[in-house]
C-alpha cells in the first residue's frame, strides 16, 4: 500500500464525468440503460465537439472551492477515451475535438497546484473482444448480434493493460488512479489485477489506487478486512452514500475511504435533472466526510460543448466563499479525539483543535457533551477570530456543571441566529 498522507489532508476533491455521453445529455450509463446499438451510438462519436473546454478554467474553480486533487474520466464505460491512445481509433483526437484532451486535463490542475488524478472503466461497451450478450450491462445483452463468435476476453485484457500502462507513461506524474468497476465474475485476477497493480506502482511510485479493481460501489471490498488483496488498493469509494460510522478494520485499523458524490442525480451531464443539491448541504457532506476520516469527491458533468453546468459553478463557488473561511476546519482534519457532541453540531479535529460545525441553532446556549470546561483553553469563531463565550455561571451551568455551554449570543440565556447558517465553524483549543 502507498502512503495516504497527502489525499487524508487534502480531504476535498472534484470529480469529472465527462465523454460521448454529454451529447445525448442522458447520463453516462444512457446507452446500458436504453440498450443503444453501436450503429446508432456511433453518431455521437461524430458530434463531440467541446469547443468552450477550458481545464485551466475548471481547475481555478477546483482550488478557489478548496479541493486539492481532481479525478478525470480518461475513459468510461462507453469506451470513448479522451486521451490520444495508440491502441484504439475510438478517441477524442478523432471527433470534431481533434486533440488529447486528457493531456489538456493535466496540463491544467498542475498549473494550479492540484494533485492529479485519473479514472479509468475496466469495463468497455466498444471494445469487440468485451461479452456482450450475456453481461448485464452491456447495450448489447440478449441480442444474438453481440454474440462475437471470435470474442477473446484476454485479448481485451491485453489492450486494456496496455491504455493503462499509456495513461501511467505518457503523462508525467499522476497522483491517483480510480479504477471502475468489478462485478460478477469480473473482479481480482478477472482483470489480472496483480499485474496491472505491479505495473502502476512500477510505472508511478507512489501513485494511490482505489478499490475497485475487486469493489464496486455498493462494496468497500477486502481494504476492511485485516487481511487485504494484493489489490485491494489503498482506500475505498463508497458510492452515492455518507457511511454513518468511521470505517475500521475488525482489528481496530481506520481505513482510509472517499465517497463520491453528485451535485445533482446524475454524474455525466443530464439535461433534465436539475434536482441539485445546495451548497449548504454540500459543505454538511464535507464535513460528514471528514468528522468520519473520510474524503469528499464531487462531481461535475461538463457539456458537450466543455462547459460546467451553470447550477455546479453556482455551487462551488458558494463553497469557495465557506472554504476561504473556514478551510483549516477541513484539510488536513479528521476524527476528533474526544467524543464530543452537540445538538446540530458535527466536529472534525487536528493539532489539538476541535472544530465544532454548528449548522442548527440552539436553543439558548450550546451544550457540549464528551469535554469538561476546564479542558477548553480558548473558544473562537474560525471566520473571524471572535471569541466565544465559556459560560461558568448561570441557569444551565447550575443544572448542569459537568457540561460545557458555549454562548453564541451576547446574552448567556438568548437565542440568536448562527453567524453562518450553512455551517459556524467555533474553534476550540484545548489545554
């Protein structure tokens, strides 16, 4: 396993969806859904044409919302690769877009000081040497036309070693690869993991692998058990869900995971779906993420023109506004060492700070559980600075002296609105 240091600091991370799947405007899984036939899928082959793809623009928005890492789908299950491959024609550089877009990706996110990070399907809807007719995946299952009399699996294991071997040495360095996904019979040494694992690690020391080459979204895999697989990676990927405890192994060892999260219902772009989510609840799964030793990848769908939807750049730049204030409460945090509890309250905790996430306001003065008054040295808001009263007298701290009270107001007994509603982060310094 590779040292997490750098990714549990950062905590904060975007995910980019992006492929053929924009110009139907359906989501990534469009074509499996629908059961699209290659013939008719092709036409958006043809039409992919990002002509408003700016990465130094998605990046600058990446490190202004406090993300330090970004993730780019290099290829999905589509099979369209947005780098310039060597091994097949069905690539960027051959629609209407005409270059590397990827090389563009990481060009860009290096130029603002993120750490690079590249997703890559195991799974492959083009590839001819991929099963078809009985994968349940797959836009061609139950058709007899998918039944590929010369269809040999390893021969596409072999091309897709070979894009990831490209991915690992045409690029310069990559900071994390994102492996997606195993299912059924295709996990572990299905896709000869050992192998492809050895030659990552070989090719980019240092380089973070996450679970899936043995997990898929639904399942954290062998890394939460005490004995992992060769390649169980070094954290796990939750998918589309917070898991409501710190993840540890049965031993007692945390496990370093990242969930990955949609800002709307939908990870590539989709033209209806406009349930997106607010920035306040975005930043409360951050925190979540985090209070639980956990990442927080977000994700964006760009256009097919190479644009983030308007409602994300809305988001992350709210986020921006929260994260410029508030960022030491995130990077570099995790769970706090003292079991402390408060009504609407999450903390996260580092270098003997605790950080108290206040999103619902109290009713009268906030009572803290799991820590004494005397242990707290100094009480402030982390926006401003401002000090936090540590009430040592009145109606709650007689009725309850072996509780801590903070008041929020200017009187011990009032009830006032929270400094910020999305999320007041009140510092504690403990002695």
């Amino acid at each position: 396993m590779a040292d997490t240091k750098w990714f549990q600091e950062a905590r904060f991370g975007l995910f980019i969806h992006w492929g053929l799947y924009a110009v139907p405007a359906r989501g990534e899984w469009y074509a499996s859904i629908d059961k699209v036939p290659g013939a008719q899928y092709e036409k958006y082959f043809h039409a992919f044409d990002p002509i408003d793809y700016n990465p130094r623009l998605w990046a600058r928005m990446a490190r202004e919302a406090g993300m330090k890492y970004a993730v780019l789908t290099a290829k999905h299950h589509e099979g369209f690769c947005l780098f310039d491959s060597a091994y097949t024609d069905y690539k960027a550089a051959n629609t209407p877009a005409g270059r590397d877009l990827v090389r563009e990706y990481v060009e860009a996110f290096r130029a603002e000081g993120l750490r690079v990070g590249l997703y890559y399907s195991l799974v492959d809807w083009h590839h001819p040497d991929y099963p078809a007719y009985d994968d349940p995946f797959h836009p061609g299952r139950g058709s007899l036309a998918s039944r590929e009399e010369n269809c040999s699996f390893d021969r596409y294991l072999d091309y897709m070693h070979a894009q990831v071997r490209e991915l690992c040495t045409n690029y310069g360095k990559i900071d994390l690869f994102w492996f997606d996904f195993s299912y059924d019979d295709h996990y572990g040494e299905g896709w000869r993991a050992k192998d492809l694992v050895e030659m990552v690690r070989t090719l980019q020391p240092g380089i973070l692998l996450n679970s899936r080459l043995e997990a898929s979204g639904g399942s954290l895999g062998s890394l939460l058990s005490d004995h992992p697989s060769p390649w169980a990676g070094d954290f796990a990927t939750p998918e589309q869900i917070l898991p409501p405890t710190p993840l540890f192994t049965p031993s007692g060892k945390p496990v370093c995971w990242e969930a990955c999260q949609t800002m709307n219902n939908s990870f590539g772009y989709t033209r209806t779906d406009l349930c997106y989510k607010t920035s306040r609840t975005c930043i409360r799964q951050l925190v979540e993420c985090v209070s639980r030793g956990g990442n927080y990848l977000l994700n964006v769908g760009p256009d097919a023109r190479g644009n983030i939807p308007p409602q994300s750049v809305d988001i992350l730049s709210e986020i921006a506004g929260w994260m410029h204030l508030n960022r030491d409460s995130i990077h570099g945090c995790g769970l706090s060492p003292l079991p402390v509890s408060a009504f609407g309250c999450l903390v996260t905790a580092r270098d003997g700070k605790l950080y108290l996430h206040v999103m619902e306001q109290p009713v009268g003065p906030l009572a803290l559980t799991g820590i004494s008054p005397g242990h707290i040295k100094a009480a402030y808001l982390l926006a401003t600075g401002a000090e936090i009263e540590v009430l040592k007298s009145g109606w709650a701290v007689q009725n309850y002296p072996d509780i801590t009270f903070l008041s929020l107001a200017a009187q011990s007994n009032e009830t006032m609105p929270l400094p910020d509603e999305k999320d007041t982060v009140v510092v504690l310094e403990l002695s």
